[in-house]
C-alpha cells in the first residue's frame, strides 16, 4: 500500500524535491554576466586555465583530462597538501565571481516555481542557486535550499547556527559570516562532519522521506558520488509514495537511457517522465502548483487546465509580477 498525500485545510503539505547537478546550472546560465563560463567537475582545471601547470607535475594523461579524477589522487596526501591548497582556493575564487544576468534564468524560475513546504537539494558549488534566491526574495512563500556539497554563495556563523549569504554579516551577532566548506570530489566525502555538512544532508534526507514528488535535474550522479546516489534513494524510498508521486528526470537526449536506469529502483514507471528541458517538465506548466494540479487529476479526478504556465519573460520584473497572480484559489487542492 502507498501512502496518501498529506492534505490540511485543502492545502498539500507534501514537498516537491528538485535535486540539482551540474547541468542544471549550465542549462540556467552557461556563460555569466560577465562572459565568464560554468565549469563542471571535469574541465574545471581546464576552463580555469591551470591544465599546462598541472601538466608539469607529471600527472598522467587520463587525470590531466579529468579534474575528478586528477584531485581524488592527491587528496589527502602529504606530498600535495601545497597543490591540493592552491587548487582549493582557485576554484572557490573563480566560482565565487560568477554572476547571474540581469535577465530572468532557469533558476529564477525554478526558485519561483516553488513554494515553502518544497525544497531544492544541490550538489553545485556556484552561486546562482543563493542569487536566484535572493532577487526574488520579495515575492515571497520560496523553497528552502539545502547544498550537501557546500556552496560559495552561502555563508555561515558558527556561534549562531545562522546560514546566510556569503560575505554578509550574521543577522545575529553581526560577526563576518565563514566561507560554507566545499566537498571535493573524492570517493571518501566526509558526510558525517558533525557540522554543516551532516546538518544539510539531514535537511536532504527530512525532505526527501516526507516527498510527493520529485524532479532530478542535470544530476549525473557521478562514480565518486555513490554515497550521495544511496543516501537520497534511501531516504526517499521511506515517503512510500512512489506510485502515485510524480518522478521526473531532466537531462540531456544522450543521457536518457541511462538516467532512467539509474533511478529506476525508486519510481513507477506509469509515474515517471523525461524531459530534455526545463520547458517541459510540470514546473514551468503548473508552477507553485506542480503536484496539486497532478494530484487533483489523478487522484480526485479533477484535471485543471494549465491557466498559469509560465512563459518567456523578458524581465525579472513581468515574472515575478505574473507569479503574484497565481492566487489563493490556485494553491488550494
Ligand atoms: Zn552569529
């Protein structure tokens, strides 16, 4: 037997889960405000210009062409602690200047697409995410952000168990607030930090057990993330939702085959759904109302029309204006 969604006053309390990788931010912004473009984790050394550097360390072939692999050997051993440093603070550098456009993005509209009970789970360093966030903060009634993986927009005071944006002041106690650690791709993460990190993946797995739908989106789900892999599997399997909940996987064409088998064990397949763009999936056509408008079909056999999709604004300003008109009525199951 499956659960049934938990329903108040008219209202879903379930949260729709987004979990975010690489292509997610590429597809929202491949090249920032000021042309600088998103790296992923195997050309980072590459789209920061340090491969003919790293090439005089005598490294082999097949780690110069891929940072993952390249950092995985040399972490955590003594011989590399000065290179393994530098490398750190040169990525957290460059990613820490990335800007979004002025124009609306994907994420602008992924943050708008959702609302307070949901939730964005991201495995992604760069700032975006926190920027997208913070421009449409006025709209209000926006998903809560969790980042297993660190992130540079975020900033943290320890003293408080404050988190907020990074280079800001703690609300609090209006000490500076400490730079969110990044996790490196190595095979042996330290997810059990006793910190931040433990305390973001207890978000992750809260949110994920409680869940009446997800959406993977641009999430390879790499070899050296296997723990990352089982843990939001595990976790979500505890919502016994699957075959009614929604299971939507956002990627690119060459990726579907094997993004499908790689999820295949926690989704109906009557409920799962591919999309090879944003454009496509249930948040763009039923934003802030993703799972109640399917629920409404499925289960009350109510189909609503799709009134209130979003489309392609020009300005950040005709899209929030536009998220404010999806109303009361239109929240209510
Ligand atoms: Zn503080």
């Amino acid at each position: 037997m499956y659960r049934i969604p938990n329903i108040k006053n008219r209202r879903l309390q379930d949260p729709h889960v987004v979990i975010l990788g690489a292509g997610a931010s590429i597809a929202a912004c491949r090249i920032d405000k000021n042309g600088k473009s998103v790296p992923t984790l195997s050309n980072i050394h590459k789209v920061l210009g340090m491969k003919d550097m790293l090439s005089g360390y005598g490294f082999s072939k097949e780690a110069l062409e891929n940072f993952e692999l390249l950092f995985s050997n040399i972490n955590g051993k003594p011989k590399w602690i000065g290179l393994q440093n530098y490398l750190e603070n040169e990525v957290r550098n460059y990613f820490k200047k990335l800007e979004l456009p002025n124009e609306p993005t994907i994420y602008d509209y992924l943050i708008l697409s959702l609302t307070e009970k949901d939730a964005i789970v991201t495995f992604n360093w760069d700032p975006f995410l926190m920027q997208a966030y913070r421009r449409n903060l006025s709209v209000g009634n926006l998903p809560q952000l969790i980042f297993p993986h660190g992130n540079v927009g975020v900033g943290l005071c320890y003293d408080c168990k404050v988190k907020g944006y990074a280079d800001c002041l703690c609300p609090n106690c209006f000490k500076e607030l400490s730079d969110m650690k990044l996790l490196f791709p190595v095979h042996q993460k330290n997810y059990y930090d006793g910190e931040i990190i433990q305390n973001e993946w207890t978000e992750a797995k809260k949110v994920l057990s409680t869940a009446a739908g997800v959406t993977i989106f641009g999430y390879s789900a790499p070899e050296t993330d296997q723990e990352a892999y089982n843990l939001l599997k595990d976790s979500y399997r505890i919502s016994n939702i699957e075959t009614i909940a929604p299971f939507s996987i956002i990627n690119l064409k060459a990726a579907e085959k094997e993004q499908k088998n790689k999820w295949a064990d926690i989704y109906d397949r009557h409920m799962m759904t591919f999309h090879e763009t944003f454009y496509e999936s249930l948040l763009w056509l039923a934003p802030r109302v993703s799972l109640e408008y399917l629920f409404d079909a499925i289960l009350q056999q109510q189909p609503r029309a799709y009134v209130k999709s979003f489309q392609d604004f020009k300005t950040l300003e005709e899209l929030q204006k536009f998220v404010g008109t999806i109303t009361e009525y239109d929240m209510a199951i």
